[in-house]
C-alpha cells in the first residue's frame, strides 16, 4: 500500500485540494449570482402581475356599456330608439 510517501504524491493530493477548493467557491459564487437573479425575477413577474391587474381594470372601465351609452349619446348624438319606432322584420 502506501509504504512510502513520496513528495510527488502530497503534491498531487495537495494540487487536488486546492483544485477542489476552488471548484466549490466558484460553485458557491454561481449559485448566489443566480439565486439574486431569480429574486429579481420574481420581483419583475410580481410587478407585471400588478400592472396587468391594473390594465384589466382599466380595460372594463373604458368598455363599461354605460360609459358606451353616453358616449354615444354626447358625441354622436344618439340614443335608444322609442317604442313606437321599432319595427320588426320578418324572414321568410
């Protein structure tokens, strides 16, 4: 087995330790670049959940039917038809 420890082999186990050293470092410096990025992700998909909210909102509220109506009625000078001025079609 190991009768003899050469110092090529601590060497060798020594360049190995350190190799693995930095390999775990610059795993630990890649895992927290990351994990800041998907908190700022995150943050970004909140903060366009919130604004499409906001747009649906303002979606409903500009084609509210009364908003419509009056619309309709100030600016093109309509309104509903009377009673006495509804015809009915009928197809044969």
């Amino acid at each position: 087995m190991w009768t003899t420890v050469t110092p090529l082999r601590i060497a060798v186990l020594w360049v190995s330790v350190i190799i693995t050293a930095l390999a775990v470092a610059l795993v630990s410096h890649i895992c927290r670049q990351q994990y800041a990025q998907l908190g700022a992700m995150e943050r970004e998909a909140n903060q366009m959940n919130a604004d499409y909210g906001r747009y649906l909102l303002e979606q409903s509220a500009w084609g509210s039917l009364q908003r419509i109506e009056n619309m309709a009625a100030q600016k093109l000078d309509m309104r509903s038809p009377e009673p006495e001025e509804i015809m009915m079609v009928k197809r044969n």
